[in-house]
DNA sequence: TTACCTGCAAAGGGTTTGCACTTTG
DNA sequence: CAAAGTGCAAACCCTTTGCAGGTAA
C-alpha cells in the first residue's frame, strides 16, 4: 500500500479519520486534477485507481472535506456542486455561458475586502464563494456557438 | 383588478409577457420582501393571495424573471436556491453556519474589481455571486446554539 | 380566438441514507 | 474486536415537464 502522504491525507489522518483505499484515491484524485471536478467525474476517475469506488462513497468522503475546509465546494453556473482542493492562494471562477468555459483569476482586492469584513464585523469566514458568470470575449462577438 | 403597477410587472408586461393573476402575486410578493426567499416560502406567500397558484407556476415565473434579469438567484450557505429582486446597488450575503442568520453587506471593493476585470477581459457580466459563510460574533463567542 | 399560461401529477437528476458486510486501527 | 467505512439500492428533495384545461390580449 501507498506510503507516501499528500497533505489532505496527513489532515485527514490527524483529524481522526480512517484512511481507506477509497478516501485516499478520491483524495488524490482531487490533488493531482487542476480542473473543478463534480462528483460524477471525481467518481469515474476514482473508478481507474479503486473499481469499485462507489458514488455514496465519493459524496461521503468530500461531505468530510468539505468540512473540515480541506476543499470547497462551488456552484459555477447554475450548474450542481463541483468541488476543488482549496488553493494556497484563494482564486474565483467566470464560467462563460456561452461556451461554458470555466476560468480561473485571483482577485487580491476581494481577498482584501473579505479580510477586512471579518475583521470590522469580527466574523470567522470558513468559505468564500465569489463566482461571475456572463459571456466571454469570443463569445460576445458571435464566437463558437454564435449564442 | 389591481391597476398599480410596480417596476417588475412593467418590465415583465414591456418584454411581451402576459400579466397574469399567478404572476402579479409573486412579483408583489418579491418585491414587498426584504429577505431571500427559496421557492417553497415564495409559493406559500403567494397562496395568501392566489390560494390555487401551484409550485410550478412559481418555478416558472422565477425563471422568466431571472432570464430576465429582474431577480437574482442565491445560493447561501450550502442550501438550495434562494431568490430576491435585483436591487439597486449590488449587496452580498454572509451566512452564520451557527445560527443561520443571513446578513447582507456591501462590498464597493468588489464590485469595482469585477468591473476592472470585465474591463480588461472584454467579459460580459450577466451575474455575480458573492457569498460568505462562516460564524457570526455571536455565535463565535458560544453564542445561541453553542456551537 | 388563439397563443400563452396554469394546475396537476409524474418524471428527472443530483445527493443522501438504511442496512448488511468489510475493513481499519 | 469494536467502531468506522463501504456498496448497493432505495429514498429524498428540489426542480422540471407533459398534458389537458384556462385565460389574457
């Protein structure tokens, strides 16, 4: 069995938690992808490394992510959950409505004023969703799909 | 039959929509509303006045007033849709984990930055979704629920 | 009058859960 | 070995849809 711990891993483990064959693939899984994964996805990928992963099993183990704040769960678009690691540094979404294309940008000055909020109003922020949706330059000027 | 017409059944009524009994409810009860309501307290609300109105109706008028732009859909914390008139100025939402409590705030901070950003990325913004959560001072301090 | 709209109930799709079995620690 | 986790399938919940009957314009 893999020795080898990934942060998430390591967290998990601290917290109590037993580390099964299962959790440590859908783990790694969510790691090693740089795309925002949905359940259904983190699931088929999951499937290659464990066959017989089952989706309860992959809701189950990113119910305890999620919180524990190990990763965030977003709604981009009108869409259902995806769910993504939480980075070092915290980054938003603009998910294009016309192509569907999601991108990623880091916005400093929300960082700031989110920081400033929790200080004034001496909230504790466990999660912040900020995600813009609209159309992207390609799009509005007729692009792929023509909209 | 009601003859006033607020801003929401005028712009429904100028984009070609008819004006019906089911319609002008849940626009009133949206715009008299100063919270977020989800679908099932809007659909309640508006049986007061519609007593045989259906959820579906209720479904479909949000629909046709969030395509056109008039309300805004939410996702606080980590429930199911909420719904609210686009309100002037642009204000965002911070939900108490602890004791559910959904605060609306303003951020100048961050709507210039989306605005900079859909400047320099020639974006069309149609949405943005700002939302917080986390725990409120009260409920930090061990407040009402404990925690 | 005729599109558009509604109510009803059934379908849909993502997510959760009950239960018996397996596995970790 | 006991407690925690898993797989499976059924249950759930919010939301959408098909259709026959209304209703605004």
């Amino acid at each position: 069995m893999n020795l080898e711990s990934s942060p998430l891993i390591t967290a998990l483990q601290a917290s109590g938690h037993r580390i099964t064959r299962q959790r440590r693939v859908v783990l790694e899984v969510l790691e090693e992808s740089r795309e925002h994964l949905d359940a259904e996805s983190l699931y088929w990928k999951a499937r290659q490394r464990a066959p017989r992963i089952s989706l309860a099993t992959v809701y189950r183990t990113v119910a305890v992510l999620k919180q524990m704040g190990l990763i965030a769960e977003y709604s981009l678009g009108e869409e259902h959950g995806h769910f993504e690691a939480v980075p070092e540094t915290p980054h938003y979404h603009f998910t294009c409505l016309g192509c569907g294309r999601v991108v990623e940008f880091d916005a400093p000055q929300v960082d700031r004023a989110v920081q400033e909020l929790a200080e004034r109003e001496n909230l504790e922020i466990r999660a912040v969703q900020f995600s813009l949706t609209g159309y992207c330059a390609r799009c509005r000027a007729g692009g792929p799909d023509g909209r």
